[in-house]
C-alpha cells in the first residue's frame, strides 16, 4: 500500500491551523470516515529525509487534536468516533523554519504503543507578508 503524501503550506511566522479528515474502505470496498478512537499523534519535523527531528507538534503539546467536522464544516474537538485532526503549527515554530521546505511524517500512536505512519510530505515555508496571522485552512 503505497503511503498518503500531503504538503503543508506555511507562512513564516505565522500560526496555521490545518483540518485534515481521514478516510478508510471497508471489507466490501465501501467508503468511510475512519475511526481514530483511542490514539495520540504526533507530527515530526526534520530539515530533509535523513536529519534530525527539529521539532513535534502532538496530542500532548495540544498542537494536534481529533475530533470531527460539523455540518458546517468547522471542526470540534471529540473522544466518539473521531475521523479528522485540527493541527496547529505556532509562530513560535514557523518563526524559526528558513529553509523553503522541511520534511514530515504524521504518526497514530495505538493504545498499545503501535506507531503507523498516516502521512508524510513536506512542510513548505513561505515568506509571510501578513507576519503574525493566523491561517485556517480545511483538507
């Protein structure tokens, strides 16, 4: 199974709030939001493939939570059948990330201490003009 790819896109030096609403097929090939019950996440962040883990955003620092999507489709923090993750990226991070782009891998970690990779890409860095906003954006 080849693994999910996304890129995130941040303005340097701003806080960014991504939705991210995940999906999986049942047995019978049907379409359904996943089931993300019971697991914590982290996101790690290296300068390339093989550096250093620069920084993590995760369950326990509050930069990711799960949850799901209204019918409005604004997110809302929930411990029943959650399928979507809120992740913030601080200006206290983005602040300091010069390069144009870093690496990532977004981990579920299972009750059992499993680790799975649910995504991977690039966290491309943009030169903000609008320094210190905040962006929300929805996937």
């Amino acid at each position: 199974m080849k693994l999910p790819i996304y890129n995130f896109e941040v303005y340097q030096g701003n806080d960014e709030i991504f939705v991210l609403k995940f999906d999986e097929v049942d047995s019978e090939g049907n379409l359904s939001s996943a089931d993300l019950t019971g697991c914590e996440f982290v996101i790690a962040v290296k300068s390339d493939l093989l550096g250093e883990i620069l920084f993590e955003l995760d369950t326990d620092n509050g930069y990711i939570a799960s949850g799901i999507v209204d019918f409005k489709g604004d997110f809302e923090p929930s411990e029943v059948k959650p399928y979507a993750l809120r992740v913030h990226f601080p200006h206290e991070y983005t602040e300091r990330m010069s390069a144009p782009k870093y690496m990532y891998d977004l981990f579920s970690i299972h009750e059992d201490g499993m680790r799975e990779v649910l995504l991977r890409g690039e966290v491309r860095v943009a030169r903000s003009v609008a320094y210190g906003r905040t962006h929300s954006r929805h996937y």
